[in-house]
C-alpha cells in the first residue's frame, strides 16, 4: 500500500498488516485483527483515561466519513472501548 495510507512499521507483520495493497485491503486487514483481538485476553495499556480519549478520537474520526470502511471500524472500537469503560 502506498506510505500516505500507511507507513509500515515492524508490528505490521506480527499483526497481519503488512503487504496491505491500497485502502480496502487494510480495512480488511484491520477487521480480521478486531475480530482476533476480541478472541485474545485483554492487556491493560492505557489508563482509563486515556482509554476514554483515544475513543472520542475514534469516534470523530468515523464521523468524517461514516460510510467509509475504516471509519466504521473506528466507531466500532469506540464503541467497544465505551462499553468496558462502562459508558
């Protein structure tokens, strides 16, 4: 995929995203991870607070275009996020 999309980075591998070709293949990419991440236990990396911003990041950001694929899947996680903070 071409680096204004996504710069690649050396967890892209570890986590199916490398060799992604252009924008749909990386939402799709991106979906097969949610889907692995809701089967995996859960690590606590951010504080509750954080937690809480990088949802309201998500969640303007699937506002600028909520039709688009990576949009959906960022109000998606929002969503997620805002239910285990208990929202």
């Amino acid at each position: 995929m071409s680096d204004d999309i996504h710069q690649q980075s050396p967890l892209d591998e570890r986590y199916g995203l490398a060799g992604v070709r252009d924008l749909g293949e990386y939402a799709e990419a991106l979906t097969r991870l949610l889907e692995r991440g809701r089967r995996e236990r859960c690590a606590a990396v951010l504080s509750e607070a954080e937690a809480y911003a990088a949802a309201e990041l998500l969640g303007q950001f699937a506002q600028l275009d909520p039709l688009g694929a990576v949009n959906r899947l960022a109000a998606s996680l929002a969503g997620r996020i805002y239910r285990r903070l208990g929202a």
